[in-house]
C-alpha cells in the first residue's frame, strides 16, 4: 500500500528540502539530511497533509524515527 | 498601534476560512522611510518622472512595504501575538502606487493541528485590480 506513496511523496520531499536528486527509502531520517531541520519538518508535515488531502493529530509525529515510519503513518490516514 | 492590540489566537480558535484584512494607504513617508531602511533607491520608487517614462502612472511602491502590511497583518490579527512566520511565497501582479488604496487579506486555507501552523492565501488588491497575491506558512506558539 506504501509502495505508491514513495513516488507521491518523493517531489514533495524534493521541494521542501529543496534537494533535486533525494532518493527517499524507508530508512532515510532526518539524521541523513543536513536540510532537515525542525522548521523543515513541519513543511514536510504540512505538505503532505495538502499533497495527500489527509489530517495528522497531536502525537502522531512526534515520534517518527524514518521516512518509512512516516509513510506508514499517512498509509493509515487515508 | 500597540501590542496590546494584537490578537492572541491560539490553533483551536482558528478554522478554515477564517480570515482577516486591512485596508492600508503607502504615503511619501512611509516611501522615503523604507529608502533610507533598505537603500534602495531605484528610481521606479523615488522618480516619478522616471517612472511615467517607464510606462506607470506614477512611483510605484516598494514590495516591501507591501509585505510589511502582511507582516502586521500576521503579527498583530491573524494569529496575532504567538505568531511564528515560517514563509512567504508571493507574486506581484500589478504595480500599487503611493497614496492609493489598498486592500491586503489573508485567509486559512490549511490547517495543521499536528504541527501548530497554518497555511494562509494572499491577496493584495486595490479595488478589482490584484497587486499581489501568494501564501504564508506561519505556526503557532504556545500563548505565552
């Protein structure tokens, strides 16, 4: 079911951390990319809220470890 | 103007749709002011006869001046005092000259209980004709 979202979320990813050639895989975090800052992550949050038309709550993110922890999150809100 | 006036709202008072505007009117002093601030002095702003030459009805404002009424407008009503703004994304559609009227309005389009913030539309008119339009990204800071 996440296998889709990759390629959805991948220009998304892209854009907000404005890195052209980011190759997002399940393991990939915010440890791995210079760009992904506290103010970045919020973008990422709320662009993929607008990109996939879904809602995350208080908590939900909190605790996100990688991009696959992420994908799986938004697979589950929609 | 003071920040005893400024609004205080906080995620859960805020709603999509909700919006809040200004008219605003840039004078010859609010121009030579930004000049002196920002030391630019291209002559589209501080020349009229330049400016008529150019094809404008007269000095065109400064877009900074124009983003500052947006600036006030974030920080001062919508959300107000626990206002964090986080981006702007904003094009120029048409010049707004000194002394005109115009209108900037902003309005929730997006509304992210997650991570505190809000995405806002822009439009800057004077009358029918856009000025500006765009989005901010703003969060929102826990009142303090």
């Amino acid at each position: 079911m996440t296998s889709g979202l990759y390629d959805r979320l991948t220009p998304v990813f892209r854009d907000v951390l404005d890195i052209d050639d980011l190759v997002l895989t399940p393991e990939l975090s915010a440890r791995d990319v210079a760009e992904w800052d506290s103010l970045s992550h919020i973008r990422l949050v709320v662009a993929v809220e607008q990109e996939l038309g879904i809602r995350f709550i208080a908590g939900d993110i909190d605790s996100l470890e990688n991009v696959g922890e992420f994908v799986e999150l938004a697979a589950s809100k929609l | 103007m003071s920040l005893a006036t400024a609004k205080s709202l906080n995620i859960a008072d805020l709603h999509e749709g909700a919006a809040a505007s200004d008219d605003f009117v840039i004078s010859n002093d609010d121009m030579e002011k930004f000049a002196a601030l920002s030391g630019d002095l291209n002559r589209l702003h501080t020349d009229e006869d330049f400016a008529r030459a150019r094809g404008f009805e007269g000095r065109v404002v400064y877009g900074g001046l124009v983003v500052a009424q947006l600036s006030r407008l974030i920080g001062m009503d919508l959300p107000g005092k626990n206002a964090i703004w986080n981006g702007l994304d904003l094009q120029f559609r048409s010049p707004l000259y000194v002394g005109q009227q115009a209108n900037a309005e902003l309005t929730v389009t997006h509304l992210s209980e997650a991570t505190r913030s809000i995405e806002l539309k822009i439009r800057v008119q004077t009358g029918d004709r856009l000025i500006a339009s765009g989005t901010a990204s703003v969060s929102i800071a826990n009142a303090s």
